[in-house]
C-alpha cells in the first residue's frame, strides 16, 4: 500500500493508485505513522490545544483539520524538483496530549514532546493549535541547535508582554523566547504584518528585542522576490526555524483562523516565498492558528497541508535520505 | 423609542413599530439597558467565556449570539398569557468582563456580578458561556435565597469530579455545587440526560450527591405533562434555581453547541415543559454552551433566546411590576 | 423524455430513468412547461417577490430554490394512493414578474397571473415569495369560487394592521381578505401559532374577524388525527384555501425562512396533517417565506416542494383529468 | 493511552482523561486499530464508495466524518447499561480500497474484506459509503450464517431492479440480495419507508420479495413500541442483519445525506427502536449514506456514529468477550 | 472600561486588556455611545436599509454585522502612524430607523440623521445598508459643505436612471445627486468598475454627468501607486466624499453581497489606495452592500469595518481633536 | 420579454427591466432556449456527470449551478466593447442526458449532442461536469474543424494515463485526445498548472504529448500580459479550443470543486487572461469541475458564468450574427 523511494530505504505516503485518496489513513499526506519505520528524518507532530487563544478559539481541531487538507498531496514537487517524502523519511508522529486546563503543563509537554523527536537531529513539522506552541518548540529547538534565525509570518507581532495576567498566551511566545534567548540577535523577522495594533510602543518594544518587521503592503513595491531577498539576508546562514501563522493568508485565502486580518498574503505569494527559501539550513517548522470552525470547502486546511509540504521539500534539499 | 407598560411604571423593549427588528439597540430582547432604568426586576447578564470547555470551544460568542437571536421576542406571550417585559422591569445589565486565563478569578468575577444584581432580591437571566458559570452563579444564590432546588436540563450530568486534573471545568460545576451545599437535599434533578458515559459509577455518584435523572426517552412514555409532573413534585415548593445548557436540544434544533449528543428534546417539548412549571418560585436561569460557530441561520441562538423569554415570563408571574 | 400516463392523454414529469433527477429541466418536479401542453387542470406558479418581509429577506429566491428542491419528486404517492402528476394535467406556469419597488402593483400583477390561470376552474400552486401575495391569491379565488374556507398554517397569525404605515405586508394579508370578504364566515383558521405576538389584543382581533387558532403544542394533546379532525370539522364542506407559511414548521426542520419561531411542527406531522384533508375540496395551494440563504443542504426547499406535491395530490382525487 | 477492561484481556478506546477527545488517533471511538490486538469479536469497517449513487453524491466521505463524529463516544451506554467496547473487543479495521471507477469489482472488494473480518464468527459494522455496498456484504454475511433476517431502516425501498441501465445502484441492493437467496423468507423488511416511489408496482414487487414495510408515519399510531414489536415479530430469532441508510432519519436530523426525504424519524425515535432490539442476535450492520458535504456541525456524522455504538452494543449482549 | 487620549480629553473604545473583545458593548470598534460623550468629530452610524436592493437583499443586517466584524480594531494603525479614535473624537450613533415600505421617507430619514450629525461640522461614517442611502447623505454633505468631489469605489455606476420604474434604487443615486448639483463638475469618479452593463449607452450617460472611470483591471497596469495619482488629481483639493461599495472587491474578499460581481480588487489592494488618500480633505464616508446572509467567518463585515478604520484615520489627519 | 438587437434578427436574453433577475427562466444568462429560435451562432450546453472524477465527487450540479450563476450577466461588455448575446444568436441547449453508471457510453452520448449542435459551424459552449467530458467534446470538435489548438486553464495535467485501471477519469481526456490526433502538434498547451503531481515522469510525458505548460507563479515574472502573449505565440492562429477547470482558479476565487490547489489565478488575472485572447478563432469551450456542494454564496458558479460570458464575447468578434 505504501510508495516507497527508489533505493527502498523510504517510506513514502499510501499509493494514491492502490488507495483512493478519500480513503486509507488518516496520517499527514497518508505518510506511514512514527511506530511503522526504524528511523525518520522529519517527524509531522499535531498539538491540539487552544488554551492561548483570544478571539475565536477552535485551533484545537486544528491538526485534524490539516491533516485531512494533505490527502491531495502527491509524490513530486515541480516547482521545486523534489520528492520531500522520498528523498528523506518523513512520519506521521501524532498528536501530543496537552492539557487544555494547564497553561504551563501543556507547554512542557509540547517541549518534551519535541526534544524527543529531535535528539538525533531530526527536523519537526508541527501543526498547531494556537501560537502559544511556539515557546516550547523553539525551547527543544535552542537546546538541540542553540540559538535560531526566526522567520515568523503572521499578521501579528507575538511579541506582546501579557494578556489579563498571562505572560503566556498566544500573543506573546516570541517575546518570551527572546527573554530566554532563543534568537540569534539582529536576525530574526515578522513577515506580513498589518492592521492595528494596540500603541506605537509595541513596534518598539519589538525592535528592541531584535525583530525587523516587513509588512504585506511591500509585496506592491518589491515584489515577491524582493521579499525572499530581505529574508535571506536576515538570517544569513543561521539555523532558520519557521512559524507560520495562517492568519498571514488574506482571510479570503485562509477563513478558518482566529485573530482574522484583510490585506494579507496570497497562498500563492506565500507559497512562493517560502519556495524561494531553498537552500536555508531550516530546522523546524509550525504551522498554526487553523480553527476549523470558520474554514469552508477545507481552503484553509489545504493551504496549512500545502504549505507544510513547501517545507519539508526545503528540509529534503538539507538531508541525507534514510540517515 | 420604548415600549411603555400600562401605568408607565416599567420601560420595556424598544417599540417594533418605530425601530425595525434588525435595527436598534442590541440588548437582549432590545430591553432598556440597566443603567437607563432606575430599578428593576430582572436582570439579563451574559458571561462570554468558555475556557471551562472540553471539546468545541466558541461559548465565548454565546451571549452576543442570544442576544442577536432575541429580536423577534414581542410583547405578548399568548401561551401563558403574559407580558413578561412589562409585568416586571426587565433589563440588559451587559457583559461580565471574565478572564480567560484564569479559570478560578473568572468564578468570581461571574459571582461577584451576580451577587450585585440580585442583592435587592432581583432576579437573574444569565446568558453563557459554557456550564462552568453555573458554579458562581449558584454561590450567588444561594448566599441570597439559601440552598435552591436545582431543574437542571442537560444531555450530561456536569457532576463528574475532575478533567485532566482540574476540579472546575464544564463538566464539573454541579459536583462541586452540591460538595458546597448549595441545593436543598433531595430535591434537585437532571433532565434531559442521555448518551454515554464514563463509567456505570458515574450515575451511583450522581445519585449520592441527591440527584434524580430524567433521559430524554421518557418523553415517549409520559409525554410532556408526566414530565412536567416529575419536575413540580420533586422541587416541593423550594425555590428554584433553572440550568439550561442548550445541548439537551437535539442538535437538529441546537447544532451550535460544544458536546453535541442526539436523541434530545425538540424546541417544542422543552419550552411546554418550561411552561408547564409556572407558578414555581424560579429566583435564576442560566442558558449556556451556546457555540455560534457551530450554529446555522440562528436556530440554535434563537432557541436560547426563547427559553429564556419562558423563563422571564414564569419570573413575571411572581413579581411585583417595578418594585 | 417525459412520462405519459395510461391514456396518454396527461403529460408527466420528465422521466428520472431517461433523464438523471440532478439533470434537465429546471421546472417543478420537471413537468412540462404551460406552453407544452393544451389544457391542464393545476398550474404551478412562482411569484419571486419579497417587499412585504419585516425582518430577514430573500423570499424571492424562494421559487427557484423549490423547484430546484423538487427534482426527487416521483410518480406514485404511496400514503395517498394516487399518482398526482398523471390523474390529472399539472403544468409549470413560470414566474410572476413582479416589481420589486411598487407593492401595490406588485399585488395586482399576481392577481392578473391568478386570474387568468385558474378562469377554467383550474387549481393553482404558488410558490412564493413572502406571504404578501396570498391576499392577491384569494382575490383571484373568490373571483372565481367566491368566499373560501381559509385552512392558514403559519407560526404567525398575519391578522395585523399596519407595519411601518404599509397596509399590506407580510404580516397583514389575512386582516385584509378579511375586511374584503373573501372568506366564508366562521369557517377559516390558523394552525400552528406560537410564539409570542404585540399584545393580547391581536388574539381578540383576530376572533373577531372570524378565526380560530390551533396551536402547534396541541399536537401533544389531540396528535395529528386530532388536527385533522379540527381543520374538517372548520371548514364543513366550503371551497378550502391552503396558505402555508414554511415556518409552521421549525425551524429544525426550515431554517431557511425569515421569522423562524421555535416549537414548529416536524414535517411528519404537517404532511400527515395536510393528507388527512383528503376528499376536502381544495381550490388553491400557497407555500410562502422560504429564504435559500437561510437554508442548508435544501431541507426547506425540500420540504416546501414535498407539502406542495402532498397538495397537488389531494387536488387530484378531486379533478377529472385532462379536463 | 488506552482504557482497558477489569480483567485486562479487552483494550478500550482511548483514555479520554489521558488524550482529550479532540486529539488522538482518528479510529472508530478512538478504538485500537485491527493490528493492535490479537483477536476482536467485532471490526469496524470503512467503504468509501459512493458509484451507485443517483443523486447528491460525496458518501465517499463517509467514513472519515463518521470517525470523526465518534469522538465523543463514551465508556457506558446507561441505556443499555452495557460497555460496549469492554464487554468485548471492538477494533477499527480500517478502509476497504474500493475501484470507484469499477462498481463490480468494487463490490467484490467489499465481499473479500468483510469475509476476511468474519470468518471466525465476528460482528462487523461497516461505515459507508453508499447503499450499494449493502449486497456484497449480505453476500459475505450469507456463506457465513446462512441466510439473515434483514431489518432495513431507510426512506427508500432499495428493491429497484435497475437505473439507467445498471443492476447494481444504491437502489438495487435488496433485490439482487433477494434474488440470490440471502434472505430467510417472510421475516425480512424495510421501517421508516416515506416518499413518492416510481410507479404502485414497486410495492408490489417488493411484497413479492417477502419484504414487509413500516412506514414513519405509523409511528404517531403505534408508538416507538408498537415499531419495536413489529420488528421483533417479523425477525423471529433468525440471525439478524441491520441496515441503516441515514436518511431514514428526517432531514432536520441528517442534513448530510444524498435523497433526503422528509418526515423521517428522528434520532430519539431511531435509537430507541435500536436499543428495543436487545437480545436479538445481530450479525451485521452497515451505516450508509453519509455525505458530509451536505452535513453541518457534524450532526449527521454524529448520528451515524450514536447508531453504531448503540448496534455494537447489542452486539456486546450477546457477545462472550475477548472470544 | 474605556481608553482614554494622552490628555484625557477623548473617550477611546473599551479596552481589551479589560473587557475581552468578543464581550462588550456592541458599538463600532467598542467605541463609547454617541450619549456617553458631551462633543465628537467623527460619528459612526447605521442605517439598517435594503428596499433598493435589485438582486439579493439583505443589507439591512449590515451595520450589526459590520459593528461585530469591528471587534478586533486596535488603537495604532501602523501604516498610517495614527491613532484615529484617540487623535479626534469618535462615536457610534447608533442606527436610523427607516421604514422600509417607504423608499422616499426612509431616504428622508436618513438626510435627517446625517444632517443633524454633521451641523458642526462633524465627519460622518455611515455603515449599511443598501447604496440607495448615499444620495439622502450627499445631500446632507452638500447642504454643510457645498458640492463634494465623489469618489465612488464600487463594481458598478450606479448612475442608471431607474429601475421598474423607481427612480430611486440602489442603482441610480449618483445620477439623482449629480441632477441635483452635489457634485463638483469634473472631480467625482467611480473606482473598480468591470463586469457587463446593460447598454454601451450607459458609458456615454456617465460621462456625461461629469464622471470618469477607472476599472480594477488597471492595477496590472499602474499599481496601485497609479491608482493613487489618478484619483488624487481627479479631486484636486475638493472636500472629499467617499463611498465604498463592498463589492468592489473581489467576491473571494467580500462573498457577503448583494451583486457581487468577479475580478474585483483585494482587501490588501483597496486598503493601499485608501491610506495613499492621506492628506485628503474627507468629509464622510458609507461602507455599503454587506448582506451578512452571505458571508461565512465574517470576512466581509471585517472587510468593511477596516475600511471604515482606514477612513476614520484619514479622517484623524485633518481633525483637532476634541473640538 | 426577450431583448432583441437592432436588426431585430437575434433574440437576446430576457430583459431585466421587464423580469427581475432573481425571476423568470433558468436559461444559461436567460437566453432563449434553442427550440425558441430558428438559428444559432452559439449553443450553451450543459453536461450534468462526474463519474469521473477521483476526489470530491458534486460536478454532476454544476450545470444548474452556472446557470444560477449566471442571472446577472447584461448586455454590454465594456472591457471587449461587445454585446456578446446580440451580435450573434446565443442559445441554451438544456442538459445531455449522461449516463452515471456507463463512462464510456456517456461519452458517447456528449459526443453525439456535440456533434450534432456544431454541424453548421456554431460554436458550442459545454457547463461541466466533471474534466472527464472533455475527450468526447475534442472528438467532436475535430470531426468538425480538423485538429485544434487546445488551450487549458487548470491547476492539473490531466494527461495521466489511467486511474485505477480506467483509461476514462478527470484526469486522463487530454492524453487520449493526444493518442487520437485532436490537436495540431506543438500548439496546445497547460495553463496555471501547479502543486505536485506523481512523478517527474508526468512532465517528461506531457511534453511528449506535445504540450507546453506555463504555471501560475510565472504571473508574477511576466504579468498577465506575458501570459496572453504566450498563449497567442502558442496557438498561433489555428482553430483555439479552451478547456477552463474551474480549480484553475485559486480555491479562494472557487472554494466550490473537486481538487482545489493553492496558489491558483484570481478571477481578475483569468478573466484578463482570456480577453486578452480577442481575435484568436475559437471554436469551443468547456468550463468545467464546479462542485456546488463546497461553494459558497455561489461565487465559484459565478466565476463560470461570467468566463463562459467572456468567451462567448471572443466567439462574437468571429461571427458573423444571425448565420
């Protein structure tokens, strides 16, 4: 039932030939499940949680969600000539069992959920829940890698102190992780920022903290390729960790998401820009701020599986098949 | 603009001939909000919050949503013949401001809320939010009419202890109420019960902690009137406190709510049954776990919004107009 | 392409194993249009119009949504025995083209397309539209028939006087025929009222204009066989009107509408209802307020085109076919 | 991870005190998947395939949203006062690959898997799908018990001989089954049935098939009682086969399926009706005609999933567990 | 609850590290009432309204939509460097009350409200409603400040001279305000104009009322930066009067009206050319044609509701606050 | 009703001052039906099947769909300064009546209805439908014009070779087109191809059918007017056939398909695209794959409507009217 890669030593996704896509497991992109294969060289982990949310909260049914939007997804990657789920392992982890009572709690277990599927340098994909995961992660991340070039594309900074009290919520994961210093100082960045935000100070504050912004609107003046081009300068051969919030998607492109903002990206601009990354030595992903409560026809859910993919075909181009 | 009573005594809802139903103010039932009113009788008060949830979040939106669906409520209430808007000052007290990142601060955010709507003897309409507000609610009743016969209508039993380590969630609130000696003993009841369980031992707890069920099915063996019979016979006169979590709908009358369960009451079973305990000394309702998300063209909001206006209209026939 | 019946004298539906159901025409349950046929005994008309609607609009989408709803329609009804589409000729007469901006005249083109349609003694359908356009309707049935026995099964009884200074809206057709004499008296009724209304007064109005009122709750008391018992022993033998406003139903069950009132009938009940009148002689059928927007996955369309075919049925023991 | 049975031989589904219901493996109930354990006593199967379809296709989807629909199933049927998946061992066996371009060989397919799962006297419940999948199933059911006595809750008859030229179509099943001997005559039928068929003769053939028909309608006469008691007649302790298509349930109840019919049962009605079969000794059971895509709030798929557990534990009471 | 300016002088929305943003009054942007403050500068209002609508009503539910997909508005707008509900005063008015059998009246109504709003020179943004309303708000502006320079962002002219016989619909206010000379002669404008028109002759009339006319399929051609300088040298230093049909964009950023028309602009387009107005002289706004029953996840009504922001902040630039 | 043209000869749709566009007959545009004229210059044909399709079945509505879609297409269009439905005799076809169950009998039956409307020269428009339909429309095509120019706007090849072992699905037509010899060798070509596919293969193979590719992404290189040269290079002055797959469309733009792709056109770029493509001799075209089921307020149908208006304007700049 399984694909697998031509050396046999991979793999690969259910046989979209044996099995009809509609059908088979339930894994991202039907990829075999962690306990199938000895070895993995980029494990998919889904966290369910929400508990970090402000608005619409749903996020939880998030990693379900994508993972049903990454049936469509095939062998090859044209635009990119590579074959991400046979020219390296890739799994299907699960899910991690986060508390939705425990702030805290949960967020240990993400992190011990993430250094385990990494300690042989492996590479992680995770699918969110909420934009809370992220400290975890790029806590498993610093302690395997030291300290990481961030490429975060959001419509929102993350960067804030505290909402009602919690230092922890999913406003705030990345002012927290560079407290505790899981950037590279000066080369880390949000892309596709807009819309209001709460005062002045908040740029500030965030530019102190060592983040460049650049906002959507300049995708009009510099084009995509003027995009790629200030990331790739940004992180300058650091190890490079991904987060993506998919609220960075235009909501006409991404409905299903909780803090929704107009003027956003494109999947297509997006999806470029990420292409035009290859080449960047890049650790770790997430993918998050899937609520599938306001997503329609699963738009939102395949834009997440998708772009999840243009990732892992960027770690492929990195790795050595089967190691 | 308002709609006044015969004596002129009692500010009801903004005038339907004046200020078409889809325009105006978004109070429930376009009441007169409580500070544009010197008294009142009744008070309306959503709690947005759902933090307490454990599967489909969303109850956070419930009470705009109620309010949204409480447009079309009239004056008249020809069922029990009545003018619950105007047989008592009914107002809109507005929103408790609760935090979502604190579970136990947000308890008594919705109790000390309550506490000041009722101190005068008022009564209270709160409009959820997820069950877990039914805790401070209760402690606020009971701190001013002593222990109340709960008539708890409901596809779950909410007494279960804990949830991923957490005493206070919305399947929890009724344990804890009844550990705090809230109701009267033996006179309190579940109904609407149906679905599965964790475990056999969770109804001999129940059971021990002075409840009586009633499921669903029971309607085709009794009808409406022999249940209606149960609820008056086992409240025996003490004053009642309603708990109405939408779900013990049918999610074909209710698919906007979190734990959906089939089997449930129609619209029309619940609201006769509701009718049918007039004359009982109802001091509060809550109607919660109202989740838009999941909701379509309102039905599910517009239910919420129509038990209560039963339940202000059994109120109304205890009341003395304008005191 | 269409089925005959034995004579060949009657022109049926297209035929479901020539022709797939989600295929061909477009006109109600995909029988031949008016111009296709010589003579018919019961004309289909759609009357898209939606100026008389106090609160959600969108009524005039109704008449292709029914149609589109009544592809699944087939030959034989098997609980009235009869096969409605080949006793007798019925016939697709098109829309009504009426004007969006003149409510009057609106009313008259309806009364002009009536008219001419059943000056043979034929029956009439119409599908509506907001329930503005049963006062034209029963204009044209008196004019040929003279004063009808009104059978009204709506949640709201449309007796009201005035709304916003318009005479004629949606909610006032019922006062007006009343005023015009075209009902006989003591003879016509409402079924399924509920929900609460202006004031007490409207019920003595509506008394005095000669209504009686059956509630939806006294299915629990009579059941239908009771319902049915009570609309035969009201109109006693006079030419019946049927008027069915779509949210008699609940809203469960018809969403799409556009003053949903929860406690409806299912659609098992009013369809046992309506094939109780069997032998009754039904000159005129209108099915009103459907509101695709509302809708979801077709059930009030669905629904509204199942109670017309139900009709068409009972017009069908009573005509002689091919007349 | 999973709950297991006092005596430990039974592995449970998923603890949902350990992995939150919206997270976890997308099995059945969250139920071991087939290569998990040893032996099971009834399988769980999915057939995604939806060729035989005539209208609204997208049943095809069918299992997945099952799946998901089943989430929230829980340990204890108070109902039944049964575990159904403790008592014995229940397991997801997954999907069967189906051609969707070869309906034959599809059905073929069908025949191998479910003869594979039965063949040492298990249970099956299989997923749909659409209802053409019912005949391969009898078909495997047949050479395993001889021939069953078939309860078949559907708004449709399934006895046509052909459409558009095809033998085998989800309006075939029963009477190609019937022609192949695999039922016990005179104790076979169809409940729920409603709706305009093709022609009077329909009924005719069907009676001459040995079925018997129950009709909605006549629950408003008899009573979910008097419903059960036909059934237990007609079945007269022959090894019993139950076929559910969701649309037996109104529209309102299951949106998401492909010929909804309306004044169907509801969910309380049907599940009551099932639970009423306790101590018949059911063999099968297949859930079809799910389309998610007409589906809203899950509440079909919910539906779908409530029906199984309560068949699985019927199953369990006549079951010897961990056989 | 509220915000306040650095001087205290200006009352701000309530604040969201107070009251969470989906709780809390339901004014625009949780903005203070228009009784809540003694001066303003710039009022929000809605007119509930949609007789004029020719094809799917529905915007009558506009302003409670718009006001809800205002929630998320925050204090700073980055892109433009102000702070618009803190710089100037802003308010909500609340809604007019228009009859809606009354197309004249209702527009009399409106001119009302503008005009009583504006009499200090106050700025207006109107919500709606159908774009019928901008020619009674035209002629309130022209009545305080002269002739505005129009500038008109919509898919069609809505210069038609009248529609089944109404001269007044939401098709022809501009050529009713350019009859009635509130336009300065050559500066007004339509912006995004595309799709088919009834008669070539529709172009020549247009131009002829002093109009000129940039379709979306321009900005392949000069950006959006060209767009910008058309627009701004059509004004040329007039008081500047906005209306912003929703439609004008594309039916994926804005599925929520009434004619949607494809190839319109993106959020993120439309939002660039309304903050390069900066500096303009902007006397009012009205943000039309959103039809909430179309919507899905809000997208529209945010749409809306930050273009309102945008404007509000043009606005701020030309303001002394507090005045 | 119908609009007719100057010269009277051609009769145009019917005219939306005298019938409301939500009214009156469900025509493609509410052109006259072919048996109403005596001549056409173009058929619009609808082909209601989607037995071929691999992934989320629905296309077999789509036909009703686009024609819904299609209610507010008027008259003029300025963009190619046409009257595409009055400078040539424009007709609805109705539906081919397509067997679900017999692939390739169906394919006959489209090619049958093809041929037949096309044998005088007229040019055929075909709503779709599943992709698979576009074989037997080449078939006829060439039978007619000798080998075409096919020009193909999709996000996929559709020259695989076989699925599931059936050389007939979505996903295979092109490729037997090219094994039969229906296009002129070295000028057809793939448009807005993208995502991944099975194999590196597929490209190697497609080129070697003789077909070029162009992605989306290449937009943002060489703009929409870089693409239009490329296909008029490509085309070169051979007889054009166009194949529109609607999920060439991003799934923001058409939510409503089967196997929807990130990073797609939007509607502007498409419709661009092919006005761009003004004097090239196009003799048919098929727009295909609209799923209702996953659109929303109809703006994937809408999309359809207006492309196929667009095309029918370029075959109006070939025709000579009334021929």
């Amino acid at each position: 039932m399984y694909q697998f890669s031509e050396s046999g030593d991979v793999v690969g996704p259910v046989d979209g030939q044996v099995v009809p896509r509609y059908a088979g497991p339930p894994t991202f992109a039907r990829l075999p499940r962690i306990d199938q294969v000895a070895n993995f060289d980029v494990a998919i982990l889904g966290v369910p949680f929400d508990t970090g949310t402000t608005y619409r909260p749903g996020a939880r049914f998030g990693p379900q969600a994508i993972r049903a939007g990454s049936r469509l997804l095939r062998r090859y990657h044209p635009h990119m000539d590579s074959e991400p789920f046979h020219d390296q392992q890739v799994v299907d982890a699960g899910d991690v069992s986060c508390n939705p009572f425990d702030l805290m709690g949960a967020m240990d277990e993400v992190d011990r959920a993430a250094t385990e599927l990494i300690e042989s340098g492996q590479r992680l994909v995770t699918l969110g829940g909420d934009h809370t995961i992220a400290l975890p992660l790029l806590r498993a991340m610093e302690r395997q890698h030291g300290p990481v070039a961030l490429v975060h594309f959001d419509a929102h900074l993350d960067t804030w102190d505290s909402y009602f009290g919690s230092s922890l919520t999913h406003g705030t994961p990345f002012r927290r992780a560079s407290e505790e210093g899981l950037f590279v100082p000066g080369h880390s960045m949000h892309i596709g920022i807009r819309g209001p935000v709460s005062a002045r100070q908040d740029l500030v504050d965030d530019a102190a903290m060592g983040f460049s912004i650049v906002g959507t609107w300049e995708t009009e003046e510099i084009g995509v390729k003027g995009l790629i081009e200030k990331i790739r300068d940004r992180v300058n051969g650091y190890a490079v960790y991904l987060s993506i919030d998919i609220d960075v998607l235009d909501p006409a492109f991404a409905p299903g998401t909780g803090t929704p903002e107009i003027g956003g990206f494109s999947t297509r601009e997006l999806a470029s820009i990420i292409r035009g990354l290859s080449g960047l030595p890049v650790v770790g992903l997430d993918v998050v701020e899937v609520s599938p409560a306001y997503d329609h026809a699963e738009i939102t859910a395949l834009a997440a599986a998708n772009l999840a993919y243009d990732v892992v075909s960027l770690m492929a181009a990195e790795t050595d098949p089967g190691s």
